[in-house]
C-alpha cells in the first residue's frame, strides 16, 4: 500500500526557533497534502491544503505566516514551525492524496510529529 | 458547520466480546465517511470508507454502517482481540472536491487479554 513518511516524529525546540516537518510520499506521487494538528484531548484539525507547485490553502484562523508549508515536488512537502511558542506544542501529521492509479478518496497518514516548545 | 461526535471516548472489554463503536454527525451531506485507527507513535490507517450512497461496508472482523439521515455511523468489532487496541477515529468529508475530513475525537478501546 501507499506509504507516507514523516520526519522527525518528535521534536523539543526552545521558545522562538524554527521547526521543519518534511512529509514524503515513498512510492506515489502526491498530487495534494494536508497538514492537520491535533492538541491533546482533541480532534485532528486541518490546517492547510498544499497542491504540488502552488501556494497553500489555509483554513480559517491558522496564521500562514507561522505556518510555511512548501510543496516543492509531487513527493515531498514540508511545514515549518516559525518562532514557535509553547502554545504551539502539538500533534502534527501530515497526509496525501495519491495520483495515477491510486484512489483519490482516500488519505494516507504519515506517522506524525509531536512537537514540544519550551 | 459540520460537527462529528464519537461515543465512548474509551472503551475497555475483555478479548473475544464484540463491540460497537458510534459516530455521529450534525450535517446528512457527506460525501462519505471514514474510519481509521490511530496507534501511538504511528499513522493513522485506513478502516474503512464508506461512500455516501452505500451503508455498509466490511473488511475481515470489521463491519461499518453508515445511516445518513440519522447522521450516524458504528464499527462493530468481532471477537475482539488485544491487538485492536488502539484509538478509532472517524471522519467525514463534506464534499468531492476537497481533501478536508473532519474528524471525531476518537474512541480508545482496550481490549484486555
């Protein structure tokens, strides 16, 4: 089955760093990735829609400034954390919707990322 | 706006009992639901999907139903096993045309040996 990898799948930063989340396709090609957070206790939330090539679609009250996403190839794409706080901390996962010959309905998950900011 | 609700939030039973797990959603126009299973430091995986037009569907010991006009969904589990421990999630989305699912909070089921 299609298999989605991401990395690193924990972080612990200091208050006001940078923090990259990359999110790869292994073997499809991901016309389009979600980012979703989930806090604990909590649903996933999504929090942006990226298509390879274009710029990322944000959902309502998600800062795109703070939340850089890249989708620079059909196999990779990558959200960065800016100037994280501890309110940041969350749940991160990442998902793919694949292309040719794989069905568009359904997601595939990469193993996510549990972010803590001092 | 679309909300999903899932009841139990945790459910614990001993091996072998069969088990239903619910969800339910305030919006009947879905394009098709979801289940999948979150399990610690790894994905989510795939269950089972359910398209808006079908009310069922099933793969091994999982069944899914799907009632649109009550706006409820179960996965029912038989012969439980310890190793379908792990926290079950479902999603709906709301249209063809968007990636975006909106998900329940999730049921963690322990099913104890």
């Amino acid at each position: 089955g299609a298999v989605v990898s991401q990395h690193p799948s924990w972080v612990i930063c200091k208050s006001g760093t940078s923090v990259k989340i990359e999110c790869r396709s292994l073997d499809f090609q991901a016309t389009t990735m979600f980012w979703y957070r989930q806090f604990p206790k909590q649903s996933l939330m999504l929090m942006a829609t990226s298509n390879e090539g274009s710029k990322a679609t944000y959902e309502q009250g998600v800062e795109k400034d703070k939340f850089l996403i890249n989708h620079a190839s059909l196999t990779l794409s990558t959200l960065t954390v800016t100037s994280a706080h501890p309110e940041d901390s969350s749940f991160y996962i990442c998902s793919a919707r694949g292309g040719q010959g794989l069905t568009n309905e359904k997601l595939f998950f990469g193993s996510g990322t549990q972010l803590s900011v001092l | 706006k679309q909300e999903v609700t899932q009841i139990p939030a945790a459910l614990s039973v001993p091996e072998g009992e069969n088990l239903v797990l619910n969800c339910s959603f305030t919006d009947s126009a879905i394009y098709n639901l979801q289940w999948f299973r979150q399990d610690p430091g790894k994905g989510l995986t795939s269950l089972l999907l359910i398209q808006s037009s079908q009310r069922e569907q099933t793969s091994g010991r999982l069944n899914a139903s799907l009632d649109k006009s009550s706006g409820r969904s179960t996965l029912y589990i038989a012969a439980s096993q310890p190793g379908d421990s792990a926290t079950y999630l479902c999603a709906v989305k709301v249209s063809s045309n968007t990636g975006k699912l909106i998900f329940g909070q999730g049921t963690t089921l322990q099913v104890k040996p």
